[in-house]
C-alpha cells in the first residue's frame, strides 16, 4: 500500500490503513491487489473461510450506513471501496480469476486470452463430441469434476513451485472445463424437461 500519501481532508500523512490515523476519515480507493485487500497470502491454495471472514469484517467497514452523517466524499471513497469489495472477494473465490489474478501479479497478462495447445484443443473436442452424442451425462459430469480438482490440486503446485509457465496452461484448461461443465448441466436439464 501507498505511505507517502496524504489525506485528502486533513492533509495528514497516511498509513498502510483504509483510514486517516490522523483524522479518522475513509481514505479514496488506491491501487491494491485483491489479495493485499483481503490480507491473504499471495497463494492460490486459499482458506475461503477465512475469505469469507474478511469479506464480512471488511464489508462492515465501508458500509454506507456508517457514513451517512459524513462528508459526500467519505460517502462516495465507501461507495467505491464496497464496490472494490464484492469486485475482489467474487474474483477470489473462483479458481481461473484467482489463477490469473497470481499471474498478473507476475507480469502475466490475458491469460485466458491465449489459444489453446493442439493437445488442449483435440481434448476439447473429444469432451465436446461426448457431449454432443451422449444422453447419458452423469458420468461425464463425473469425469470432467474430477479433472477439475486434478487440475486445482496441480494449480497449486505450479504456483508453489513459481511454474508460472505451467499454471497458465493448466488456467486455459480450468477455464474451459469451468464453462463445459455448466454446457453440461445445460444439457442435463434439457433432458430432463423435454
Ligand atoms: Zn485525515
């Protein structure tokens, strides 16, 4: 966090805090990684209790009730921090935004932008001629859950590796089967009601 700032209402040097330690005010947002807001460890192997927890602790913090009687730039500085918020905590929580958030931390950008290996692509095809043919879709579900958490458990071995290289590839492929599983249960429910 920034420390060589100063407070836009009292003019006081500030802290690493949310808030002035001079004169209590709500600071404007600043530039802060998902991860630094939420005072988590740099990991992709993330306790989403504790999440949850912060989440909670820091929504409580800027809420706009509290900061009814205050100036309308402290309202407006609450206003843009619970924004950043609910922003940071929904990108946390899901694995591929998670992933690319570590490796755009990296200096790894637009990951899910990249096209997929030849492997990955004639993979993506079998799954998606399965799909395509089967009626039968529990066990592919099944299979593509499980390849999901093979994938998650792998995630966090290139991250605590610093295999940066190999958590993009394995990111692309959690993105598609993210997406291929609610193409699944689409499907499932199409069956169900026709
Ligand atoms: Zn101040």
């Amino acid at each position: 966090m920034q420390t060589n700032e100063i407070c836009w209402s009292c003019k006081g040097p500030l802290n690493e805090g949310f808030f002035c330690p001079t004169c209590g005010t709500l600071r404007r947002p600043f530039a802060l990684s998902p991860f630094k807001f939420f005072a988590l460890p740099f990991a992709f192997n993330l306790n989403l209790n504790t999440l949850e927890e912060r989440y909670l602790d820091l929504q409580k913090q800027f809420h706009p009730d509290k900061f009814v009687t205050k100036t309308s730039q402290e309202q407006m500085n609450a206003l843009s921090w619970g924004g950043f918020l609910n922003d940071s905590y929904n990108k946390l929580k899901k694995p591929v935004e998670r992933a690319c958030l570590l490796l755009a931390e990296q200096g790894i950008h637009d990951v899910l932008e990249e096209k997929p290996t030849p492997d990955m692509m004639m993979k993506q095809f079998e799954l998606r001629e399965q799909l395509e043919e089967s009626e039968q879709l529990d066990d592919l579900l099944i299979e593509v859950q499980d390849d999901i958490a093979n994938l998650e458990s792998g995630l966090v071995e290139s991250f605590d590796s610093s295999n940066f290289e190999k958590a993009k590839k394995q990111t692309l492929e959690l993105q598609f089967l993210s997406k291929f599983t609610r193409d699944i249960k689409r499907k499932m429910r199409q069956l169900k009601t026709n």
